[in-house]
C-alpha cells in the first residue's frame, strides 16, 4: 500500500476517534446535554465504536492504529518499520489536532461558552478533575489499561488465530470496557494523540499534564510488546 494512503487513512482514523469520543464527553455529557446527556456508558461506548467501525473502514489500508502507542508497540514487536512509525505518529497528531480543533469550533457556538480547565474531553487527574484521583492513580491506570490494551490487539491481530472480521470487535470492545473503569481516574486516554488534540486548545493543566498521557500508554504498549515476544508468540 502506498505510504502516503497508510499516513492519510491514520489521520482520518484518528481524526474521527477524538471527534466522535471527545465530542461525546464535551456536547453529549449530562452537564451539557440535560437529562438527556449519555454519560458515562455513553461516553465509554463512543469511543469503543468510533474504533470499531475504523478498524473496518481503514483496516484494510493502514492496520488502524490511530495510536502513537499501538504504533511503538509494532515497532518494537517487529510488526511495523521505523518510517512508517514516524509517518504514522505524524500523521495521527494531525487528524487528533484538526478533530479537537473542529470540536472546539462546534463546542464555542454555545451561548455562554468559556473554555473550562480541561476543556473538549482533555485527560488529567487531581483535585478539580472528575473522581480527584491522585498522579500515581493516573499514572498507574494509563500504565495497565494501555498494556492490557496492547494485548488484546495482538491477539484480535495474529492471523493465525483470529478472524480479521472479529478483530475490530474484540478491540472496539476493550476500549469501551477500559473507558467505562478509567473515565473517572483519568477521563481515559490510553493514546497520546487523543490526549494531544484536546490539550492543545484547552491549555492550562490539560497540557501541563500532557506527559502522563503520553509516557504510560507508550510504556505501557512496549511491555505488552514485550510480554507478547517472550510469551505469546508461536
């Protein structure tokens, strides 16, 4: 497939995963939606199928990381080359950047509208944010959620043992249940470019506390790579 229709199928990828969660989180909430807001399971399930039904619309062209941590746990696992990786980061920070942008003009229309501390979705942690969890909560739950993340990925993945049909369900599932435990710790990022986008434009400690959501789901997708080339390999 040519590289440059594998990095644009990322950027819609991941274009379309930040507008679909993250708008779910800021449009469709309870706080702004009324008695009809979706949210928690709401949330949890926007961010499960906009995964789902990417992975069926551009599986087939770029794998459907449109996540920087996937991305390094296929290098590391000899699943993807170093070029495509950086190709597929850039491109997957662009579609999360241009989504949070888009989002950001939607979410303004709103009379009354100021940008909130953690504004359109953004991941944090601390007094003010969700369940008030601590940084070592945070820390810890991107960590295991990424890893266990990973996992399921390459198994749904392994060709040998899954149906490429069943793959997008099996993942699109697990990033539902993962967000239905970790929204209130962390408001679930388990991927830097989803976190990335958001941040941007809400600023303030959304990007203060950028790194977390940027060092535990990589470190976490490189242990599962790991576990995943020592244990589980055939």
């Amino acid at each position: 497939m040519n590289s440059s229709k594998k990095y644009f199928a990322e950027s819609l990828g991941t274009f379309a995963l930040v507008l679909f969660g993250c708008g779910a989180a800021t449009l469709a909430s309870v706080t702004n939606a009324g008695p009809a807001g979706i949210g928690l399971l709401g949330i949890s399930l926007a961010f499960g199928f906009a995964v789902l039904v990417m992975v069926y619309t551009i599986g087939p062209i770029s794998g459907c990381h449109i996540n920087p941590a996937i991305s390094i746990a296929m290098l590391a696992a000899g699943k993807l080359s170093a070029k495509d990786t950086v190709g597929y980061i850039i491109s997957q920070c662009i579609g999360a950047i241009a989504a949070a942008g888009l989002l950001y003009v939607l979410a303004s229309g709103s009379a009354g509208f100021s940008m909130p501390e953690w504004g359109l979705g953004s991941n944090g942690w601390g007094t003010g944010y969700l369940g008030e969890y601590n940084m070592t909560s945070a820390l810890i739950a991107e960590f295991a959620f990424s890893f266990l993340f990973l996992i399921v990925i390459f198994g749904a993945t392994a060709s040998k043992h899954t149906s490429p049909m069943m793959a997008g369900l099996a993942i699109g599932i697990s990033l539902a249940l993962i967000h239905m435990v970790v929204i209130p710790i962390t408001g679930t990022s388990v991927n830097p470019a989803r976190s990335l986008g958001p941040a941007l434009f809400a600023g303030g400690m959304a990007l203060q506390q950028l790194w977390l959501f940027i060092v535990a789901p990589i470190a976490g997708g490189l242990c599962a790579a790991l576990v995943r080339n020592i244990f589980l390999e055939d």
